[in-house]
C-alpha cells in the first residue's frame, strides 16, 4: 500500500540587492564570481506547498492555481532532484506555490520561490536542516534565493565550494527601516531570464573589473548599512547597480535592460535627492524596473513623485523583511 503523502507549507520573500550578483566562478552548483548583500522584502512572498507522494510518476506544479509552463515545471524538477539527493527520497512531489505579488509584473519571483521550495520540501520529510545549509540548498535552484533564507540585511558569501556558499544576516529587519518603492516600468517577460545572463557575464571586458572591486563595495556598504550613513549608502548602491549594466550592456550579446523611462527615474531620483534632499536611491536587477530605496519617512514623498512622472505607473512597496519559515498546517 502507498504511503501517506508527506507535506508541508513555507513562505519565503523576495530580496534586493545592494551589491550584486552577477556572473557565475561555477554555472552548475551556481557558485557566484562575488559575494553579495540585499535586504529582504516583507511585503513580497511567495508560498509554496511541497506533498511527497508514492503514488505519483512525476513532479507536478501549479502557480497560482494554474498548471505551471513546461520551462518552470523543468527548473523545479531539477532543483526538487538536488533535493531528493541531499534528503534520500526517490518520491515524486506535488507542488503548489503562490506569489502575494501580481504576476507578469517583472519582479524576479525566483529567490522567493527556490527558497520557500527549498524549506518546505525539506521540512515535509521531517529534516531539520540548519539555516546555513538550506541556503546552500536553495542557492541551488537560484542564486539569489540563498538570500532569502536568512532574515533582514543578508550577506551571501561567495565561497570556493558547494557547502561555503551561503548566506547570513548581518542586520535584523528592525536595525533600519529601509523601503523599497519599486516602479513597475515594463510588465514585459525578460527576453533574457538571469540564468542565461549569468553566463553571458564574462564575455565583458568590464566583468573584472567590477570583480576586483565588489569586496571593497561589499565592505563600505554593509559599514554604510550599518551606520545608517544613507548618503554613503546611496553613492555605492547607485555605483554597484551602474556597474553591473555596465557588464550586462558590454557582453556578447548585449543586455540592454533599461527602457526611456527606467533611465528619467534614474536621473529624477538622483535630483531627489541631491537638490530636494530626499533620502532615496535607485538599483535595477535585470529588467527595466527601478527599485527606489529610501528611508521610511520619505517613501510617501518617493511614491508622489514618481506618479508626477507617470500617471501609468504601478508602484509596489515593502518594508524589510524576515527569513524563510514553515508555515503551520491547517486544522
Ligand atoms: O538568482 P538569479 O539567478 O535570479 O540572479 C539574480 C541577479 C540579480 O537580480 C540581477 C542581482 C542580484 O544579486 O539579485
């Protein structure tokens, strides 16, 4: 007779980075070319029920209440056989994941998603994995979702092996109240999704360059985080997102991201805040939308704002958040 399936529910957040990660040392165990740090996002999350069954033939998956393309069924089987290795189960899973953000808007779902894939697929089999390893585990499916197992300000060390690739917190969510205000630009599906991108990093002239110099970036803005010195912090966040579509529109072939409009936020947040004294800073992951951060007794005046530049913009918000969690069953 077949067992019982085996489940449980995680919910893990978005994140953002401050330094970011682009460009792979190793594209199978996605180890990066440089550690990175981000914050979490509260209000952004994805939940994801994982039920090991005996009785299925194959991995299913839904998002959002519907059958999941082939190309996300491919990578979460993938991932979900990583999975199987490090809990020794030859099961197939039924999963069900859902976003609390709208679909389609261009915001990367992946770290939320391979991190709370990765804490309820475990925590369905009854291990109880460390946070340092289900990062490591969740790295696996995307790099950046290592990120969003830990909670608050996060530092993703790059490390030369599998096991010392993880990240971890070196700030709680309450240390400072940073939002992030993001402007939904383009709800356009990314012509070039990052996993693709990552390896497209080295063939610029300027990879190594923004390399050597990531260390050094990663030092001054975990100090500026941690002084709460928003000035210093919104030179290097700007500088460290420059640089990375530096490398993206310098690589074979080129990753051009921005679109008229991401550029005229770019240049009106820097007007914010050196003329208006706004206390707000711009990054962009790859695609056109503009992530503002900015202190949290400024982010109504950030939200006004970008609505007198376009009526049409969606704008999201969120706080920082915390760290991946398992859910408690329904009674
Ligand atoms: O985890 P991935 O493969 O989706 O890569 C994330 C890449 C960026 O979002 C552009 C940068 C980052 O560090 O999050």
């Amino acid at each position: 007779m077949a067992d019982e399936p085996r489940s449980a529910t995680a919910r893990a957040h978005s994140n953002i980075a401050f330094v970011k990660y682009w460009g792979n040392r190793d594209h199978h165990l996605r180890l990066p070319a440089n550690s990175s740090i981000s914050m979490n996002l509260a209000d952004l999350h994805t939940t994801t029920t994982v039920a090991w069954d005996s009785d299925l033939q194959q991995d299913t998956l839904t998002i959002n209440g519907a059958i999941a393309a082939d190309s996300a069924v491919e990578r979460v089987r993938n991932h979900l056989d990583v999975l199987r290795a490090r809990c020794k189960t030859g099961h197939f899973a039924r999963v069900c994941s859902s976003n609390n953000f709208p679909m389609g808007t261009g915001i990367a779902s992946s770290a939320s998603a391979f991190a709370a894939l990765t804490v309820a697929a475990c925590a369905a089999l009854g291990l109880r994995l460390s946070e340092r390893e289900l990062s490591v585990l969740a790295r696996r499916g995307s790099g950046s979702a290592a990120r969003s197992i830990p909670p608050g300000y996060v530092e993703w060390h790059a490390g030369d092996s599998h096991n010392a690739s993880f990240a971890e917190t070196f700030a709680p969510p309450n240390h400072w109240r940073l939002i992030d205000v993001i402007a939904i630009v383009s709800r356009a599906h990314k012509r070039t999704g990052s996993s693709a991108g990552h390896e497209t990093a080295g063939a610029s002239v300027l990879q190594p360059a923004r390399i050597s110099s990531a260390a050094e970036r990663l030092r001054a803005v975990k100090s500026a985080i941690k002084h709460r010195d928003f000035g210093r912090f919104a030179d290097l966040v700007e500088e460290d997102s420059n640089l990375m579509h530096a490398v993206m529109m310098t690589s074979k072939p080129p990753l051009l991201y921005w679109e008229p409009l991401s550029f005229a936020i770019m240049k009106a947040v820097r007007y914010w805040r050196t003329v208006e004294k706004l206390q707000v800073c711009y990054t962009l992951d790859a695609g056109p939308n503009v992530h503002c951060i900015c202190v949290a007794s400024d982010a109504d005046r950030v939200i006004a704002r970008l609505r007198s530049l376009s009526s049409e913009l969606d704008i999201l918000r969120s706080a920082v958040g915390c760290g991946a969690y398992v859910l408690a069953p329904e009674s």
